[in-house]
C-alpha cells in the first residue's frame, strides 16, 4: 500500500470494536489491576482513568439529549457505525463518549462501537487534527457498506481551538489547562456537543 492511499475500516475491525458496555467493563477490570489503556502504564495516566470513570458516571447520569436532537435521531433511517478511537485514560474521550451513547440509544438505526487508538495507530492516522492523534475520534460509516459519511472530534464546536489556544499560553500550565477544559465541559452541559450532532445527522443520513 501507497503511503498516501487511505485504507479503508474493514468488517473486521467492526465485528471486533466494542460496545460502549464491553468499553466500560474493559476499563474497570484494568482499574482492578491497577492498569489502564495503552502502553504507558504510570501511576499518572492511571489515576486520570480513574477520574474519567467518575466523569463518564456523571456525563451519563446527568446528560438528557434535547428534544430537536431526539427527533431527528428517533427519524433516522439510514443505518450508521459510529467508530470512536478512544483510551481510557483520555479526559475528552470521558465527557463526550457517554453523550454518543445516550444518542446511539436514541436511534435503532446507529450502534456505536468503540477502538483504542494505540492499538489501532493504521487508522487514528488517517484521522489526525493538526499532525496530531487527538481523541475521540469519530468515523461515520454507513452501517451496511462500510462507506464513510463522516467524522466529528476531537472536542465539540469551536471547542478545540480554545483549548488549544489555552494549551499554547506560557501562563497556563499543564494542570491549570486540563481545570480549565473540564470546567469548560461542566458549564457547556453537552449544549455543544449536542448542537454538533444536531447539524451532523442531518449531514450523513
């Protein structure tokens, strides 16, 4: 294969993603073993796992998709895989992946499946932001052809340039910038995120 031909998401790749549940066990049986996703297995990554869990309990209990969102949801009928490259340790992937899933619910139409980008670099790489791997990352296939519709990620909205404007300023270090992305995340209430998929359905079905 060329270096610049796009490979694309195969059948197996599908059967063998997870489900949002499988995602979930998976995380907490590392947890148990003291572990989390991917190769780098400090104490540090493993202890944002543990955050994310708190957060993806918060983001799926308190989230309720807005009625113009789960109308056009409920009306969808084109049958679509939402692929996310995620890993557990990643804070973004846990404030926006609960709300995928509160969607994909909404929908008979949309399953949503779920792969670790380091175990899958072949194709985060089709998918980068700015040269960079940035998670979550979701790819729109039609769910019967395997054709790509689209894609949304890594952050909603005009999210992404913010925080990255923030992530750039020599004044705001490290642990003052992930504060302020998740207070960020905390005020929005999934607003923008739903907002994105609101225009996005409309766009692929």
């Amino acid at each position: 294969m060329q270096a610049n031909e796009v490979k694309p998401i195969s059948k197996d790749t599908i059967e063998h993603a997870m489900s949002y549940g499988e995602y979930r066990k998976m995380i907490e049986n590392l947890l148990a073993k003291g572990k989390t996703t991917g190769p780098n297995q400090s104490e540090a990554m493993t202890e944002y796992t543990r955050k994310n869990v708190r957060r993806m309990n918060r983001v799926g209990k308190e989230t309720k998709l807005n009625d113009s969102l789960k109308k056009k949801l409920k009306a969808l009928d084109t049958p679509m895989i939402w692929l996310v490259l995620t890993e557990g340790w990643c804070g973004d992937a846990a404030q926006n992946i609960p709300v995928l899933n509160k969607m994909a619910d909404a929908s008979p139409h949309v399953k949503l499946k779920l792969i670790l980008r380091d175990e899958h670099t072949d194709i985060m790489d089709q998918y980068l932001t700015n040269g960079g791997r940035s998670i979550p990352k979701l790819v729109c296939l039609h769910g019967e052809t395997l054709e790509e519709l689209g894609t949304w990620g890594p952050r909603p909205g005009d999210f992404q340039e913010k925080a990255m404007a923030w992530k750039d300023d020599p004044e705001i270090s490290k642990k003052e910038w992930a504060g302020k992305l998740h207070a960020w995340y905390e005020d929005d209430e999934t607003q923008t995120l739903q907002a994105d998929f609101d225009m996005l359905i409309e766009e692929w079905g």
